[in-house]
C-alpha cells in the first residue's frame, strides 16, 4: 500500500513545479510551459489548464504516481494551487467580464459596507471556490500508461487516472449543469451556496445563517439562478473495438461524462482515446432503493484524442508528408503504384483498383445558386461468387479514415439513416444516426447490396444523389447531412452471371439506383488456364506466407496512403473552357451508341457529372490545380471499362474483334458522320483512346491499313485520307 501523502506539502510542490518547470525550444532557449498558461488564464485568456504527467514524473516521479492512483482529490489540489498563484501572474485589469463577476463583486462590496471594524465575517457566507475559480484542471495520462479496452477497466480503477479506446456510438446535445447553486433567505436576505458534484441535489430549504437560528424564524431558502454557476454538460457513449471483444461476447459500452472544455471534440463515429477519472455513479432517493447494492460507473473525462481506426497514433497529430515520402509516391507511374497498393493481396482486378482510389479521394463539390452537385463517387462492384468483393469492400474500410461497414440483410432502412428514440437522460425524443449519418464525408460499404429488402432499398436514393436525409417522425422534422460515397458489392440474381439473359435479367436492380453509380463493374470468373494458374499460384503463395508476392514496386503502407490521400483531398482542381467542348462531344457520342446498342445500361446526364468527377478526382491524384485531357480520357477509359465488362458478357458465341479491326471501325464510322473522305488525325487519335486503346495499337492500325492502300496519312501527321 502506498505511503500516506502529505497534501499541504503536496500543494507547495505542485506551485513549485508549475512556476519553475521549464523545457528548451528548437533554439534552445527555456520555455516555462505551465508559467505562460497561468498568466493566460489569469487575464481570461485561456480556460483549460491542461497538466502532462510526463512533466511531473521528470521533477518528481512519488507526485506522478499519487496522482495517477488519487486524480479526483488532486484535480482539487491543482486547482487550489493555481487559484492562489493567479494574483501573482496578473499584470494588467481583465477585460472579459460576465454577469458572475458583476454579481460577485457587488456582494463583496455589500458585505465590507455591512461589516463593522473587528467583526468576524460569518463562515456561511464564504464563497464556495468552485463559484471564483474560472479555469479547469485536466490531467494528460503519461505516455508509459498502456490503453485499456472498456471490459478491462474494473472495479480496482477506482478513482484512478484511466485511459481506454474505443468507437463513439452516441452524444447527447450540450446542455447547462449546476455547479453551485445560490439561494436568498426571505427573512433575513442572507445568501447561501451549495456546490454540488452529483447529477442530483436535494435543494435547502431552511436558511442555515446566524441570524435565522437565533431568532428561530425558519427562513425559507428560494434558488437564485442568476447567482448561480452552470458549466457545459455533454454525455457520450462509448463502445469498444470489434477486434476487442472476446469470442462470443457482445461490445461492451460505457458512459463518459464531458463537462467545460471537454464537450464538443467528438461526434458519433469517430475512433477516439478518452483518458478521465472512473468514479461509481451516485443515485439518491427512490433511484438508490431500486438499484440496491449495485452501482452505476461512468468516466469523467479529463482529454478525448480522436484516433486513427488501424493505428495508434493521433488523428491530427498527422504531419506533413516529408519530401522523400512526396518522392516516393509521385514517380513515373505513380497512378499505378497507388492503385495496386490498395489490397496488394488480392490479385488482378487493376482498373477496378484504380476506380476505388478514386472514389477515396473523391470529386469535388459544386454549389451553383443554392443548387448542389455532389463531388462523391459511387461504385458498386457486381460479380460472381469468389472474386474478392467482399474482401475489397473491408480493406476500403479499413483505409478510409471515416467508414461504416454493412451488409444488405443486416441494416434495415432506419439503422442506415436515422431513427428516432428517447433519450434516457432527458426522457425527451431524439434522432439517433444510422450508418449513412455515421460516415458522413467518409465511405459506407454495404455488401450482400441485392438481399436488402426493396423498401429498405429506397432509402439510398436520397443520400445517392441529395447528400441529405429528410425526416418526418414523431413531431421531429429535419434534414441530416450523409456527404458519403456508397461502395456496395452484389451478386446477380441468379448467383452466377447467366450469360443466356440480358443484363436487366441479371443485375435485377432498379433503373434509378443504377443510374446513381457512378462505375458499375461486372467482375466474372470466367475459365482461363494462364489466368487460371497464375491466380492460383498468387492464392497459395498468400495463404503460405500472410504476404503478397514479391512485385516490381514495394506496396505503399496504409499509413501513408491515408496521409496522401488526405493531401489529395485539400485540392479543389477545376475544368478549364479548352476542355469543355471535348467533354461535350465525348458525351454525345455515348448517347448515341448507347441509342444504337440498345445497351441497358442507361446512359444519362449523370454519366456526364460522373466524368466531371472522375476527371477532378485524377486531378487531386496528381496534386495540381487544373483538370488535363490526360484526365478527361483516363475517366473516360474507365466508364467504357466498367460498360465493358457488362457488355463482354453478352458478346458470347458473337465474333470478337481484333483491336484493329475495332480502332478502323471507329475511324470509319467518323467518316460517316461528318460525309466527308477525310478524318482530322487527333481527333481519331483521342477518340480511340477514349475507348480503353493504346497509343500503340493506334499506330500499328494506321501502318497496316497504309499498307492495305484503304487510307493514307500525310507526312506532318494531321489528316487521314480514305482512297
């Protein structure tokens, strides 16, 4: 057991060591850390008086430890130390002043006008020194202190200094709560104070003063508000990490009390590291006889750090890429690199890597005139059984700083947008986020998309293309902000893609969500023995070593991606007016063979705003300002990939053309269009490559055509001539 600690001398050493702890900037020089805060907080500067352990435990490591084992009693110590060292740090009258301070000095003033020279002054009547002071004590846990989870922290945590994780599940609004409260006696006039540290009190009602118990006129006490002190209360709702819970159990939850400074630093959703005092909770009355024996815990929170979810370093205390990880990242294929670092366990699927590195940066927004076009990518990724959906959508969790993850028979329509409940602290009626709000300027993941019941379905439509969620339940009328992008994963209708039926048949999904995604690839498992032997070679050799193969580039770490993309996403790039008449042309001619095909894949204006986005997104990628044709075409390229991939499948027991043979039926359809025999060179160029062909082929089609005598290209390489 620990030895018994002196708490005056404890009090001399806390001012010794908040007047005298220093520590050496960059150039050397003493900063007196917690000296420069007193006198910030002595001129109303400054609320929050944050006090490092680590910093104790260099001066004197017995003060660190009592306080890790006894925080609540040494929150008051700190607090009365520093209220006596606030006079000396005082330089100049402060100029914030509230109806408190005007209260309190007007009292004052009253009672040395009243009190006759040698008088005692009554105890009663002195102020309490919650109701004086106008700072708060918090306490940084040392960083040797490991993080609990919340089923570890027991009952041997006490009133000790605890630090756990976890995952915010909700916040009640921040409402005043009563610190001390101030009553007037009608008969006498008296003033009593009462500080209260529970969430109840029982009101006086007899005035305690001298005069009262003299006469014995049973003076009623009345509450003062105006006299009173109220601080900022915030209850939040902690749950623990999935990777915490033992198997078979369900999450643990715990209740964290936020009160002053400590309200408002996190919302439902965010991963944080909540480090406060653990205390029983207190009922009285009737409350006390219905819970018997048992006692109700909760944390007083004293620092809540918002954190990486993967992990354990700080969400803000991100720093700016250094100049060798800005190397490292942009070389010549950098696109590539990045893309093939996103789940480098998987293998193949590269165009559909990219388009998911696209969705996590993301477009960017645009509001003309209170209208508002979303800057989110929405991909849904259909397939056959075995492809590694699943396995994409998770790692997409796992990487995006802000994500939900759920699964179609799993969510219903008001666990994704919001529900309405009643607050068990208030007893009033309050909205209660779903998945779609928890992800807000993040991704949400929903696998299994074709098992979801269709009215659940529904309520998707609203986030897909408004950002927004409109509610109209129990007297509650509001509209919530979902800014998400939808990553989802479906089977076709059938369990594996029937090549005999059309596409409708298959995906068996409603014309008004599909046309809300952006990319809709269609992955098939089709038999192949080269592709065959290298994915089961790549398979075995994961399931062998936990690691991808060795490949011509090191993957880029989670941890770095996050960051880059982060850096990304500051860019707000735009479409200069040279490129808008090249969209507008490429957009015309999707229509028409999209009316030519009799494609299902409805081609509308939102394949246009999908361009716009993909463009801006390949942009941010790139860290520049302005939109390319490079950009414009890459986007392109993969909206054909992605049409593609739904039309290969119909082209069964069709003959498939050579990319030659499909580069001249592109050149020659131009002809027909324009009733011309001559086709400007660039134009042919930049529409086949449009269409997901290389450079490469394109030379190769014009030389062996050349050769055929069909056509002639001229020397300075502008025009093609049909003979």
């Amino acid at each position: 057991m620990a030895a018994k600690r002196d708490y005056p001398q404890d009090i001399d050493q806390i001012k010794e060591f908040l007047g005298n702890f220093y520590s050496y900037d960059e150039d050397g020089k003493k900063v007196f850390k917690y000296m420069n805060q007193l006198t910030l907080i002595a001129h109303r500067e400054q609320v929050s008086l944050v006090i490092d352990l680590d910093d104790v435990r260099d001066i004197d490591p017995a003060l660190a430890d009592a306080v890790t084992e006894n925080a609540r009693r040494y929150v008051g110590l700190f607090a009365d130390a520093v209220y006596e060292l606030l006079p000396q740090y005082k330089q100049r009258e402060v100029t914030k002043r509230d109806g408190l301070d005007v209260y309190i000095e007007h009292r004052l003033y009253l009672e040395q006008r009243n009190q006759r020279d040698g008088e005692i002054r009554d105890a009663s009547k002195q102020y309490p020194p919650e109701l004086l002071r106008r700072f708060e004590i918090h306490f940084k846990a040392p960083q040797e202190q490991k993080a609990l989870s919340i089923r570890e922290v027991k009952a041997k945590h006490i009133g000790k200094l605890v630090t756990f994780r976890g995952i915010v599940t909700r916040c009640t609004e921040v409402k005043p709560m009563l610190s001390v409260a101030t009553y007037t006696c009608d008969q006498c006039g008296s003033e009593t104070y009462q500080p209260i540290s529970s969430p109840t009190f029982m009101p006086l009602i007899l005035c305690p003063s001298q005069e009262c118990t003299t006469n014995k006129s049973g003076g009623r006490l009345y509450l003062q508000t105006r006299g009173s002190k109220f601080v900022k209360f915030q209850e939040v709702k902690v749950q623990e990490h999935s990777d915490q819970v033992p198997v078979g159990n369900i999450p643990r939850t715990s209740t964290v009390w936020c009160r002053g400074e400590q309200t408002r630093l996190c919302a439902p959703g965010d991963h944080v590291s909540i480090s406060g005092v653990f205390l029983p909770l207190m009922r009285t009355g009737f409350r006390q006889v219905v819970q018997g024996l048992l006692s109700e815990t909760f944390l007083e929170a004293h620092r809540i750090v918002r954190m990486n979810k993967t992990q354990e370093d700080e969400l803000d205390s991100q720093t700016e890429l250094t100049q060798s990880e800005v190397r490292l990242i942009a070389e010549e294929d950098f696109y590539d690199k990045l893309a093939s670092s996103i789940a480098p366990e998987i293998y193949g699927h590269e165009d559909v890597k990219k388009a998911l590195l696209l969705l996590l940066v993301g477009g960017v927004d645009r509001s003309p005139k209170g209208m508002k076009i979303r800057g989110t990518i929405n991909i849904c990724l259909m397939g056959d059984p075995g492809v590694a959906k699943s396995q994409l959508l998770s790692y997409i969790d796992r990487l995006a700083p802000r994500s939900q993850y759920t699964t179609g028979r799993g969510s219903s329509g008001v666990g994704l947008t919001a529900a309405v409940m009643r607050d068990p602290l208030t007893n009033e009626m309050v909205l209660e986020g779903g998945a779609l709000v928890l992800a807000d300027q993040g991704v949400c993941c929903i696998d299994e998309f074709d098992k979801m019941n269709d009215s659940d379905r529904t309520a998707i439509h609203e986030v897909m293309e408004q950002q927004t969620i409109s509610i109209a339940k129990a007297g509650i009328m509001t509209t919530l902000n979902a800014r998400v992008s939808i990553l989802s994963a479906a089977n076709p209708a059938y369990g594996r893609y029937n090549p005999k039926r059309s596409i409708e048949q298959n995906i068996q999904l409603p014309a008004a969500l599909l046309s809300r995604f952006d990319l809709l690839w269609l992955i098939q498992d089709k038999p192949d023995r080269d592709n065959d032997l290298r994915l089961a070679q790549h398979i075995t050799y994961v399931h062998q070593h936990s690691v991808q193969p060795p490949t011509q580039f090191q993957p880029l770490d989670m941890k770095l991606m996050r960051r880059y993309i982060a850096l990304c996403k500051k860019k707000n790039p735009v479409i200069p007016e040279s490129l808008t008449d090249y969209i507008v042309g490429a957009y015309v001619e999707m229509r028409k063979e999209a009316r030519n095909s009799k494609d299902m894949t409805f081609t509308s204006a939102r394949n246009l705003l999908a361009i716009l986005r993909l463009s801006t997104a390949l942009a941010r990628l790139r860290l520049v300002n302005v939109v390319e044709k490079d950009d414009v075409n890459e986007a392109m390229r993969l909206m054909e990939m992605s049409k593609d991939s739904l039309n290969a499948s119909q082209d069964v027991g069709k003959k498939v053309l050579s990319p030659k043979d499909a580069i001249f039926a592109i050149i020659r359809d131009m002809i027909v269009d324009d009733q011309m025999k001559v086709v400007v060179y660039e134009e042919a160029r930049q529409r086949c490559l449009a269409k997901g062909y290389t450079p490469q082929q394109f030379d190769e089609t014009l030389q062996a055509y050349e050769d055929y005598d069909v056509f002639h290209v001229n020397s300075a390489k502008t025009k093609i001539t049909f003979v």
